[in-house]
C-alpha cells in the first residue's frame, strides 16, 4: 500500500468513485470506461483518471476499469480492508440514526460502543448495543483500539467530549455538532454540517428563480 | 443580486465562509484579514480572495473585510436573505434528528411540514409540528409554495418520494437516504452521504499508523 500523499481533493473524492463502483456491481456490470465511471459519479473524466492515477490506477485501453479490481484498490487505498472500530457519543435522535445508520456498520466501520452522559438512557438497547455512561469511553478505547470518535451531542457539551477522547487516545474524530471544535496536531477532524447542502440547494433555486424571472420580463416586454 | 455563474467549487464553499464568519461575529470580531478568515475557514488565502472576488468583494487594503458587511454579501448570494419553506419526508431517528437540528430552522429556512408514511405516527408532535400523511405533500407544497424537499425516508422508498416531490412542483432535493436518485433535468439533488466523512478520516488515521510503523521500522534497523 502506498503512503505517498495524495491530493486532500482526491481523497474527497474516493468515496464518491466507491459508491459509483458499488452502485456498477450492484447492476452486476463488471468493467466500464473511464467516461461511463466519471458520469455516475459526477465529475469529468479527465479528473478522475488524473485521482485514480495516484493509486496507480489507468485502466485497460479499449477495455477500460475492472470494477471489483478497481473497488478493491480504492478501498484499500481509503483503508476499509482493516476493521475501523468506532465509538458515538450522543444517544439522541441524531446519534440513534447514526447507531442505525448502514454505510456506517457496513464498508469496514464498526460501531463498538454508544455513550451518553444521561444515566437515565443507561442500558437501554440501540442497533443492538447498550447505552454506556461517557466514564467507560477510555476503557472501551483501549479494549477494542477505538480510532474513530463520532460526536453527536449538542454544541455545549462537544468540546469536552473531544478532549476526552484525545486523552483517551482517540485521534480521528467525526463532529456531527453545530461547533468548530480545537484539537492538538496530529488529530484530525472532520465536521458535517447538515446545513450546507441546504445552502448550495439555495443557491441554486434562487438562481434558478432569478433566471425564471427574467425570462418573464423578457417575455412580456 | 448578481446571476452570474459562480464556479461550483466556489458555491460548495460558501457556506463555510458563513460559518467562519458567524464564528467571528460570535467572538465581537468586527474586521478581519483574508488570512485570518481563510484560516478560521480552512482555506488558503488566495483561494479566499479569488472566490470572494465572484461576489464583488474585495476588502480594503490594511483593513481587510468588515465581517458583519461580508456576511450579509455571502447571505445574500446563497439566498440565505429569502425565506425557504422546507418539507421533509421521512420522521424516523434521522428526520427527527432533522427537523430538530438548529442549522436546519434558523440561517433562511423553515421547516413547514413533516410528512411519513406510517399512519400510526401521523398527529405525532416533533419540533413543534404535527407529523402528516405523505398524501398531502401536493397540497402543502402549494400552500407554502415549498422549493426544497428533503428525504430522510429508508432507501427502498427514496426514489418514489422524490418522484412525487417532483410531480408537486419541488426543484431542489436533499437525500439523505443512501441510494442514487435519477430527477429530470432542471431538478437539483444534492446527496448526503455520512459515511464518506468516516471514508475521509479513515483514510488519514491509516496513513498516520503507516507513517508511525515506518518510523519505527527505522528506528530498530
């Protein structure tokens, strides 16, 4: 496996192509071309034989990618051949879709353990593991080599949650709360925020509104 | 409000300057620099200055950008100055989630009706609304002239809810549910998909066990 670096922008796009790959094999198609890949997955092609050229990647002339080989290699590349164990802290409704949630138990993440702060919700079964109390984490840590935090509390609580995992030895954290969280270096974060994919959907539909307007005008003028 | 064409790559990171800057404004920080807000932003500087260059905005020289000013410019570009009725299909953990979620209700969009299928939920009171039947999208998407539909529905109904969204006039579609909608043209569908994020991370905890067991390779040789 390579550890040469790869551009942030391509690692982005590596699940991208992955889904595509799955979506192929799912229709039972076992090799496309480069155009028909870039198509599902939504960029140009030129881009992606630039991204999967980093992984040494270039198809077959006249033939194009062999989809499994090709899927086996980005998730190798990506690391979902290992087994990613995982712990969520933050048993509401957003952490309860989370436990739920398929693309997470699938594709090599493991989801070991799920903590909440309110005793109250203790042992109350999730997805088919128990509400812990968040005073286990450091232990669950070290039992099952935890790699990956996932926060799914609300913004107050999520930066001491996540001094907590780093001292627990945590250093990869998923941040699903509304808060820029500070970590030490080494750690990476990633954050999702719900509301940007409606931002960019607003855009669009005000341009779109923008544009039917001026048709009008133009129309009646 | 300017209809040019923004560069996508430009629109995606728009919200991210919002952010940064609601952050700002947040801490009383009235002006800033382009390196202070393309670092707040995770960006590089020049990156910064040419997207804010499409909006016509360039800062003043030994100021930088008056950050309450920057703000309402980006607002206004995304829309986020409009009002934006939002339906979301689908009450499970993750709608629930959802039509909780403070980035969703504040920052331009309302949430104005939850919609499943399940008829034993219906009267049901999330986030201070009543959960309706699916049959009413038509009707509600007319009352509240509703641009933006979101489904939070498994993958097996997906495709059908955004059909029917469509039918009522919907243009702009958040999935949530994992599986690849097709939509006519003129439809935008953006996908989120929570598990690339995990992809994403994966991928560098990966490349920081490889880098750590090479030095330690070196350091026993």
């Amino acid at each position: 496996m390579s550890h040469s670096r790869i551009p942030e922008a391509t690692v982005a796009r590596l699940p991208v192509y992955l889904r595509a790959l799955n979506s192929l094999l799912d229709a039972k198609i076992s090799s496309c071309s480069s155009e028909e890949l870039a198509a599902s997955a939504g960029v140009n092609s030129a881009k992606l034989r630039k991204d999967l050229s980093y992984l040494g990647s270039y198809g077959t002339r006249g033939v194009g990618y062999d989809v499994e080989y090709l899927r086996y290699q980005i998730s190798r590349e990506i690391g979902l051949t290992q087994d990613w164990p995982v712990v969520i802290v933050g048993i509401g409704n957003l952490g309860h879709a989370l436990a739920n949630y398929s693309g997470f138990t699938s594709r090599g993440f493991r989801t070991v353990a799920l903590l909440d702060a309110d005793s109250n919700r203790h042992g109350e079964l999730v997805a088919g593991l128990k509400i812990r109390g968040f005073n286990e984490l450091s232990a669950i840590v070290h039992e099952h080599g935890v790699a990956i935090g996932v926060i799914a509390t609300p913004a107050a609580a999520a930066q001491s949650v996540c001094d907590r995992m780093i001292e627990a030895g945590i250093r990869s954290v998923l941040n699903f709360a509304p808060t820029v969280l500070s970590v030490p270096d080494g750690v990476d974060v990633r954050k999702v925020d719900l509301s940007s994919e409606l931002q960019i959907l607003a855009y669009h539909e005000q341009r779109k509104a923008g544009l039917a307007a001026a048709e009008g005008t133009e129309e009646s003028a």
